[in-house]
C-alpha cells in the first residue's frame, strides 16, 4: 500500500474540494434521528464551546483521487448530510457569499461561481443526484425523498432554534463561522480505489457500521468501469437483486453454496474475509457468473415446473420463524444445484419435487428441535455445513440430522410439557395450524397478516374468567392449548372479548385451527385440558422421527 494521508480539515476547506460519490454507494439513507443529532451536536458545540479556538471533531471520510475530484469510499452520508445544512443555514443567510461558494463550484478562468455544479456529484442508481441537484441549484424542496426530508427537517430545526434562542443577526454570522472554521472531518486520502478500499475494509473490522456487499459492489464495479454499457447491466441487475434490501442475505447463501461445492465443513470465517481472500476468495471479474448465482439464490423469482407446491411451500415458511438463518442454508443450497433456466425465469424440475419436500419437512424437524431444546445455534452449525456439504455433492444427507436426534427430541418433549417454547412459539403455532388434517393449505398459502391469538385473554390479567382460578390463569395462559393462529384483522376483533364473542371471529376463520374451537360451547379450564394435550400429541408425533 502506497502512502496515505490523514490530516483533519475543517468545513471550510472540506468543501474546497469536489467529490463523487460511485455508482457502487448505497443510497443516501440518514433519517431523522441522525439528522437531529448532528444539528445538536453541532448547536451544543457553538453554545458550550470554551474558547474560539476550540475544535469539534465529526468524524472521518476515505476518499481517493478521480481527475480534479475526490471519490468517497466513505461518508457519504455525514458530507452529503452536511451540504444540506450548509445549504439551510445558506437560505437563511443568503447575504453570506462563502456559503455558495461550498455548496457549488468555481469557473477555473473566472473564480466565479458556477450555478449548475455541485461540490458533490453522486453516481448512486437511485435518484440522489436529481434529488441533491433539486435542493441546492433550483430551491426545489418538494417530494418524499429522504434526502429532501433531511434538508426539510435541518431547516425547520435551524429556524425553530434561532427564534426559541432569540439569536440575532449577529450570532447567526458566528455560528456560521464556528461551523466553517470549528467544526473538522479528517480525510483519509488514499492514493488509489484500492488502497482506499483496504482503509475501508479495515474500518468496518474495527466495528463502523459499513456493509460486506459495499465491498462486494466496489470490486464487481471495478471490473466495468470503462465499459459502459457492462455497467448498465450490472446497474440493472443488481438493482432488481437488491430490491428489498437483501443482497447482504444473498451474498450469505451463496458463501454457503461456495462452502458446499467446495466440501468445506470447517468453522465459518467472517463473509468479506471469505470472498476477498487472494487465495480461496472468488474472482469479482467474473461478474457476470456472480450476479447468475445470486439471482439463482433470490427466492423472489422462485419458480416451479408444475403448479407451485402449496404444501412444500406453507412447510418451508415455518422455516422464516426458526430464531437463526442456518435452518435456510441446505433449502437454499438444494435449490441452486437443481434449479434450471427456462425462458429466462429459474424452474425447480418437477421430479426434483419430491426431494425438495423431503428435505424442507426434515429441516423443520431438525432446526425447532434444537431451537425448542436448546436455544442455542452454535449446536446446529456442524450439522449445517456437513448437510449442505452432503446436498451439493448428491450425497445422502440424512444420517446428518439423525445423529444425536433421538437424545434431543427427549429435551424437546420436556420443554413442551413445561410450557417453554422459547422464541419457536408463533412458529409452533403456525406449524399446528399448517398440519391440521381439514386445513385447506392454499388458503394458509395465501393467508394476510396473521398474529398468535390467546383464547384466554392475555390483556387485563385474571378477571375469574369462566371459573378459571387465577393459579390456572397465570400457569396455562401462554401454552400451545390457549393459541392459535388467526388472522390479524379477525384478532383486533376478538381481541380480550369473552369466549362466546371470540368465537364469532373464530369462525370467519380460513383456519381450521380456528375453526376447530367454535366446537367448545365456552371456554373453561377442562375445555384447555383437552385442547393442549390434542395439541402437545400431534406435535410430539410429528417430531418424533426424522426418516
């Protein structure tokens, strides 16, 4: 690495220079709360400060040389965040000419400033330059953008604490001043993306907040910078992938796929270790290949050769409410070796159908178990990597699960019997209502928001409901024989009404789980007796074997 620079500089001379923020940057993305810290960081320092010469220090950027500009690897948030108040205090002092000259840029013959250039030109896919552009040139404020909700709240806190504070004229020239000259940022500058990218790297180790897949974006970037209509596609492409914020997760399922392909069952290192390593990491060149595998892994395009699975698919859900990401890891390395591309969607061959059921209801058996038993994922990681090992290579899988499983499910059984669900209970719910025999599961498959409801009331405690005695009440409210799984809006209905009125909402039910209790002509404490043992038995027969 070549030499860097870090030397603190204040605002003044921060916006000196331009900067770009690069196509690979997430969005703009601050919201109110770390607006409002700033402006009352940067308020309390003006008011507080001991003497003139008094520095407050924001924090750093790394950046490196593109042309006459800096690009920033990172900060663009807190530089970004930072024109737009610089921007607020410039509406309100617009006699104040040094302002302008930090938010736009100068005429290079003239030294006059330029009103169509801004000091930062971002790159991002979204639409922040329009947005920034908007704000700063044509005094465009208007929209839901959270850049344009940022400059709105800025505003309105500075012009809210200059009359709350009565500050005149004069204290608003020297708050000006304290924020140009007091406040400084230290640049990181970086000789090269590289260099630039290591100080990244090595930041977020040290515990800032800075996302993998932004190292991931820079390096899949890096290979189509001067080819543009590469870039276009890789724009495309990884925006639709990221449409809902989980190219971090996708990028996880496929470090587990490479793990499987490659028959690595050893212990799990950090995910930007693993891909950037130079000698076991992946080829971020190969981008093309790369972008084909996450799309492969993102279930949003999930397709199946014959009409969707509706039971396969209710059964897989249950997996979203197992408390860790490791019950998904063998379904999503299953479903990259098989899936196939047709007409340019991903299809799941029908006589892979049957297998795909297999292993989904083996998973849930295997990852409630231990998550009832145990609560604990370290237990379940071994097992993890040796199943998705077995899966990739078109091994029988199965003694995997079966190890051990006998042993656990007695630890599992006692914690059903003693009531403790730990974080499984909506998910045992759900698995209850899913394996009812009358459940029509397409109705379950298409299910709105649903909730856990309680038969006995939980809201307002022990009100000698029905006979019940308050010992009862306290011991048998949360058991899998007062829940039960109801849709959302039927459940505000029924919310803490007596039995003879919940029923009235049980029975509009799509749930036959629901359904089933309209049978009981009022809820009383023997009428839980028969409902929790029914339940606790099927529940127990359906764990009791893996095979």
């Amino acid at each position: 690495m070549k030499a860097i620079y870090a030397n603190p500089k204040k605002i003044q001379e921060i916006f000196q220079n331009m900067y770009i923020i690069p196509e690979f940057q997430r969005p703009y993305s601050w919201v109110d709360e770390q607006c409002t810290k700033l402006f009352e960081d940067l308020t309390d320092f003006f008011k507080d400060r001991d003497n003139i010469e008094e520095s407050y220090y924001l924090g750093n950027i790394v950046i490196y040389p593109e042309g006459e500009a800096w690009v920033v690897i990172d900060g663009q948030q807190r530089l970004t965040t930072i024109l737009l108040f610089i921007k607020a205090i410039f509406s309100n002092a617009r006699s104040v000419t040094i302002l302008e000259e930090l938010l736009m840029g100068k005429d290079p013959l003239t030294g006059k400033v330029k009103n169509d250039v801004l000091k930062i030109e971002s790159r991002v896919i979204e639409d922040d330059k329009k947005d920034l552009e908007g704000i700063i040139l044509h005094d465009s404020f208007t929209g839901k953008s959270r850049i344009k909700q940022n400059y709105l709240l800025l505003e309105k806190m500075l012009k809210d604490w200059i009359k709350e504070n009565g500050i005149n004229a004069e204290d608003v020239n020297k708050f000006i001043s304290t924020m140009l000259y007091n406040v400084v940022l230290l640049p990181i500058e970086c000789n090269s993306r590289d260099d630039a990218l290591t100080i990244f790297n090595t930041l977020n180790n040290r515990g800032l907040p800075l996302g993998d897949a932004d190292i991931f974006k820079a390096e899949l970037f890096q290979s189509v910078m001067t080819d543009q209509q590469s870039k276009k596609e890789l724009i495309k492409r990884w925006t639709i992938l990221n449409k809902n914020d989980q190219i971090d997760s996708l990028f996880r399922d496929y470090m587990h796929v490479v793990r499987s392909e490659r028959g690595e069952t050893g212990r799990e290192i950090g995910m930007r270790k693993y891909f950037t390593d130079s000698k076991n990491g992946i080829n971020f060149k190969d981008w093309r290949a790369i972008l084909g595998s996450l799309e492969k892994l993102n279930m949003d395009n999930k397709e199946y050769e014959e009409d969707k699975p509706i039971d396969i698919e209710n059964m897989w859900s249950l997996l979203n409410d197992v408390p860790n990401e490791y019950c998904q890891y063998p379904i999503k390395v299953f479903w990259f070796k098989n899936v196939f591309l047709n007409d340019s969607s991903l299809f799941l061959p029908k006589n892979k159908l049957n297998e795909l059921k297999k292993l989904v209801i083996r998973t849930v058996k295997y990852y409630y178990l231990y998550a009832v038993a145990y609560n604990a994922v370290n237990t379940i990681k071994d097992t993890t990597y040796k199943v998705c090992k077995a899966i990739s290579n078109g091994e029988d899988y199965l003694d995997e699960y079966k190890a051990k499983y006998d042993d656990v499910f007695k630890d599992f059984e006692r914690k059903i019997r003693e009531y403790k669900y730990g974080r499984c209970r909506r998910g045992l719910v759900s698995l209850l209502a899913i394996i009812n025999d009358n459940q029509n599961q397409n109705d379950i498959l298409n299910l709105p928001k649903w909730e856990v409801e309680h038969i006995l009331p939980q809201k307002g405690g022990y009100n000698n409901y029905n006979g019940w005695t308050e010992e009862q009440y306290e011991e048998k409210l949360n058991t899998l024989g007062n829940f039960v799984m109801l849709e959302k809006e039927l459940n505000i209905k029924a919310s803490n009404e007596y039995f003879k009125k919940k029923k009235i909402e049980y029975d509009k039910s799509l749930i036959q789980d629901a359904k089933d209790i309209t049978k009981f002509a009022d809820w009383k404490y023997e009428n839980w007796e028969i409902r929790n043992e029914e339940r606790e038995k099927t529940l127990l027969n359906f764990f009791r074997t893996i095979n």
